[in-house]
C-alpha cells in the first residue's frame, strides 16, 4: 500500500557555509570553476543525505546549484541582458534592479537536467525538482522586446516546457512551478496565467505541482503581509480556476499565516501540499502543532491527497534550524499516519 502522507519539502533548504555565505538569501558563491561545480554536487548530496536523515519522503536538491529561484533559471537562456538594468516593481512589492529582455527568449541548452541525473543517480525514493513559473519568471524583468506581459509569459512556458520534458526523462517524479506571483496579479493569473502553466506541463506524464506562497521571511514580505489584514484571502481568487486545469498537486502556505484553511475546499480534487512549517521564524516547531495544522487540512483534503510540506523554501535559515524542522514535519506526519492508521 502506497504510504500516507509523504513529506516533502516546498523548496530551497540552506547551503553549507563553505558554498555561500549562511542565513543569506541570494548569497553569492565562495567558489570559483571547476571548485564551484564540485561544491556544489557536494551540496547537493548533503542536502540529500540530512532530508533522508530527517525521513522526509518526497527528496529534492535542495536548490543547492541555484542561486536564485527565478534568475538562475533565466541566465541560461537567450534573449536576456543582466548587464542592462531597469528597476522595476517586484509583485507590486519592492523595487529591485533587474535584467532587461532585449531579444527572442530561448534555450539553447538544458538548464538543470544534468543537476537531475545527478540526484536520481544517489537516490531511491521520489524526486521533486522546482521551477519558476512563468507569471513570475516575467515578474523579475525588464521586457524592451516583446513588451506585453502575457506575451513573454507565453514564450516562457514553451521554454520550461522543453526543460519539464528533460526533467521528466532524467527521472524527476514531480515537477512544480513556484509562481508566488499568483497571489498578487489575480486578473492575470484567470486570464492567461494557469494557461500558461497548463503551456508549460503540455505533455508531461509525471505528476505536475503549483507552488505559490507569502514567500521567504524576508522584510518586503513581513511588511507586504502586515498589510494583508486579519484574514489572507488570496488563494481565493486563484483556486477555482486551478481547481478546473490540468495541474495535479498544490503547494501552500498554511502554518502560522492569517489564510483561512476552509480555503483548500476550492481546490477539492487536487493533490495538495499542505505547509505545515513557518518558514519565516527560527523557531522549529514541535511534531504536535504540525500534526494539528495536517488535522486541520483533513477537512477539506482527503487523506490520500495529503502532502505534509512547508510553507515555503528555507535557505535563509540556519542549518540547523531548517535540520530541525524536517524532522518536526516527519514526526509531526507519523503522529497523523498513526492516527488514520487507528481510524481505518
Ligand atoms: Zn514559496
């Protein structure tokens, strides 16, 4: 029988000081060349062997030969200027000095499957691999090229559709497309940006997952969500039209955050990864809370829909913090599994 509740990770986990600098978003390499390359394939296994330690069940790499979510992603393709700069908007939230589209957006070559083979090469159990999405790939640019949003957008979700395909080849088992911009821009998200995402998944056989969240812990979005009020309604106005794709899985923020858990009703159907883990605190929660947040979840998923994950990537966080919360997510799910267990 197919085990109940496989945890997971939603995204990033932190790197190991001699690769970047700790509790560091976006931090630059401390390697050079050939070094930087080993280093990093040495993260990954690391990062590999300290989730298998925390019995998570669902791995991943734990984004360790990333820099960045979405950049790192677009520095391999054509068509994108990083050293010409525009500050623009990022999510209607913070200003930031991004690349410019000066061109056709292309791959040329396969961004992260070489990554791919690596990991499914040193392990047995299922592998989910993260990309951007394309609403919020489109989000970090300046576009002197197209200049239309869903456009890019659009041209985008061919391009991670050809990398989704290699991935799925490589052996990933889940695909998921991190698109915190479907909290923000919902009139986009209904016109364009779930089909988008539907461009993107076109002919994939694995499973396909949608990550959107109240992003990182930090300041621009503790601030952005303080503005939010008593009750954080947004996934409302993306799920039902999620709810209707073709994406099988949801990832989301729950643990902690003001969104009313009734929420996940919409999606009823989906495979959904319920985050069960604060990611914007240092505090690791104990296995009873993120039991009861998954309780809370089994009103409006079913149990065999379940995936108990955080809210969010963790890299900002210190390792051992972030050790400390996979293995609350673990015991936190064994308490659960042990509870249907009784039921059934
Ligand atoms: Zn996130």
């Amino acid at each position: 029988m197919k085990k109940l509740l496989p945890t997971s990770s939603a995204g990033s986990l932190p790197k190991p000081s001699w690769l970047a600098q700790p509790e560091k978003l976006w931090s630059p390499w401390k390697l050079q060349d050939e070094e930087l390359a080993d280093g990093k394939r040495d993260a990954l296994l690391l990062s590999l062997q300290e989730q298998a330690h925390a019995g998570i069940d669902i791995v991943s790499d734990g984004e360790q030969t990333r820099q960045h979510f979405v950049t790192t992603f677009i520095e391999h393709l054509d068509g994108v200027d990083f050293a010409k700069r525009e500050t623009v908007r990022i999510r209607d939230r913070y200003d930031a000095s991004v690349p410019t589209v000066v061109g056709a957006v292309a791959r040329r070559k396969p961004v992260f499957v070489e990554d791919a083979r690596f990991l499914r090469r040193h392990t047995e159990q299922p592998i989910k691999w993260a990309l951007p999405g394309p609403m919020t790939m489109i989000d970090t640019l300046y576009d002197a090229h197209y200049r239309s949003r869903e456009k890019l957008a659009w041209e985008f979700a061919a391009i991670l559709n050809q990398e989704a395909l290699e991935l799925e080849a490589a052996g990933v088992d889940i695909i998921q497309f991190d698109e915190p911009a479907f909290n923000v821009f919902f009139d986009e998200v209904n016109d364009w940006g779930v089909a988008a995402l539907e461009r993107a998944i076109e002919g994939l056989r694995c499973e396909t997952a949608v990550h959107i969240c109240y992003g990182y812990g930090i300041k621009a979005n503790t601030d952005w969500k303080k503005t939010l009020g008593s009750e954080w309604r947004q996934y409302e106005e993306a799920f039902p039209r999620l709810q209707q794709s073709k994406i099988g899985m949801v990832s989301l923020e729950c643990h902690n955050s003001k969104v009313p858990m009734d929420l996940i009703e919409l999606i009823r159907g989906k495979k959904v990864m319920v985050g069960a883990i604060d990611v914007a605190s240092n505090s690791v929660e104990t296995p009873e809370e993120v039991a009861a947040t998954l309780r809370k979840a089994l009103q409006f998923v079913d149990a065999d829909k379940l995936y108990p994950s955080t809210n969010c990537g963790m890299a900002p966080l210190s390792r051992q913090v972030a050790q400390g919360k996979l293995h609350a997510l673990s015991a936190g799910a064994a308490i659960v599994r042990r509870e249907l267990a009784g039921q059934g």
